[in-house]
C-alpha cells in the first residue's frame, strides 16, 4: 500500500501560504493526494510526517486533518490515528442514495432555472459523451455533464453538498463504464436528462438523473462485492480510488 506524501511544488507553497493559513496550504495538499491516488485507502496520516514535510508545525496539520475527517475523506482510528477512509458495502449504498438525492435535486432545478446558453453546453456535453473512446473518457465527460448540470441549478447549497460528495467518490475503484455496455446505456440515460431539462421538464428529469446513478449504483455493488444490494455484504473492503459513475 502507497504510503507516501507527495512533495510540496515550490511555488504552490508560497502561493498557498500568501493565499490564506498554513492548515488551508496543507488540507489542500493532502486532499489533491487522496483525490490523485498518491493516498490510498487505509493509509495511514502522521502528524509529524506530514509536519514534517511541509516545513509547518503540527497545528495547521491537526486542523487540516480534522477537516478532512469532517468531510469524510480521513477516519479517525483509536488505534491508528488519521486513515484514509476505507468504503464498505453500507457506505457506498449510503453513497449513492445521497447522490441519487442530490443529483435528481439538481437536473429538476436546473430544468427550471438554466438558461437557454446553459442549456445549450449541455446538449454539447452531452453530445461528446458519443465519442467517448474508452471508459476513463466516457467517466470524465459525464462528470463535466454532471457538474454542468449542478451549476446550471443555480442553488449555491446544493453546489457545496455535491462538492463533499463529490470529494468522497472519489474513494470508489475504477469507474462503472468500465462494465461492458455501461457506455451506450449511460449516453442514452444521459440524453434523457438532458432533454427532459430542456424541454424544462422538471419532474421527469429529475427522475431521469435518479434512475441514472441507481443504475450505476448497481453496477458499482456489483462490481465491488460481486453481489445486489440486497444481499451484498456489509463489510469493510478496500477500495482504489478512481474515475467514477
């Protein structure tokens, strides 16, 4: 297991310590680590290696990981101190049930509240996602769908809730296109919310976005325990961070 801090860039550093606290400078660091994979799941944090690292004292260190925890991208260990989280059956269900909310959320605002140049880059996006050529594209055109959706809500706190979701799929293995016929179903499922958003449908696309990430919560179960939710068990598995649906 990559146990490893990346090293501070020079002119990040002093940018960031110029920019605000040094608990910002080093909660940015460490989260681009777990987002980037340099951290993976189980990793062990210590305060005075991190400290260390990063020319800083142990207490912007501390907040940073507080911070972290907060968000759920660090847990904290009685016996093991700060640990990047590791996901169980029980939390990627909580997961995507979150998503699911939020997502739908998202598409029915935005079907009352974008705006006709909105809508436009979204039928852009959504057409590229056809020239997708292998699963890490299709998964990075449908986050840039998914967050354009999300702005053209034009709902300042559901921005900042998907935000933290957002930050702790990260956690997940590799992305959901990777199943054989993902890529086709997700293009289509993704046609349909946007359709339904500019035909300012707000009902059925939010129940589009829903029935989107379900499906791809299916397939994420079963691509990490090999079984439905029903039955899946609840046990702590870890998981590499990656592309996500």
């Amino acid at each position: 297991m990559n146990t490893k801090l990346s090293k501070p860039r020079r002119e990040g550093a002093s940018s960031s310590s110029a920019a605000g606290p040094l608990g910002e400078f080093v909660y940015d660091r460490l989260r681009a680590d777990i987002r980037e994979q340099r951290l993976l799941p189980g990793t062990r944090l210590r305060e005075v290696e991190i400290a260390e690292k990063y020319g800083v004292s142990r207490t912007p260190v501390r907040e940073a990981l507080k911070r972290l925890a907060t968000e759920g991208l660090l847990a904290l260990s009685a016996s093991r101190g700060f640990v990047v989280t590791e996901l169980s059956n029980s939390h990627v269900m909580q997961l995507y049930a979150m998503r699911e909310v939020l997502e739908g959320a998202a598409a029915r605002f935005a079907a009352e509240q974008a705006s006709p140049l909105e809508i436009q880059s979204l039928q852009q996006l959504c057409a590229q996602l056809e020239h997708a050529a292998t699963p890490a594209q299709m998964a990075a055109g449908n986050r840039r769908l998914h967050d354009a959706i999300v702005a053209a809500s034009h709902n300042v706190y559901l921005l900042q809730a998907m935000g933290v979701l957002r930050d702790t799929l990260e956690l997940l293995g590799t992305t959901t296109y990777s199943s054989p016929g993902r890529m086709a179903t997700g293009c289509r499922e993704n046609a349909e919310i946007v359709e339904r958003i500019a035909a300012r449908d707000a009902d059925g696309a939010e129940q589009a976005a829903r029935r989107h990430i379900h499906n791809a919560s299916l397939l994420r179960l079963k691509m990490l325990f090999g079984q439905e939710p029903a039955s899946a068990p609840d046990s702590a598995a870890p998981m590499r961070p990656g592309q996500i649906d």
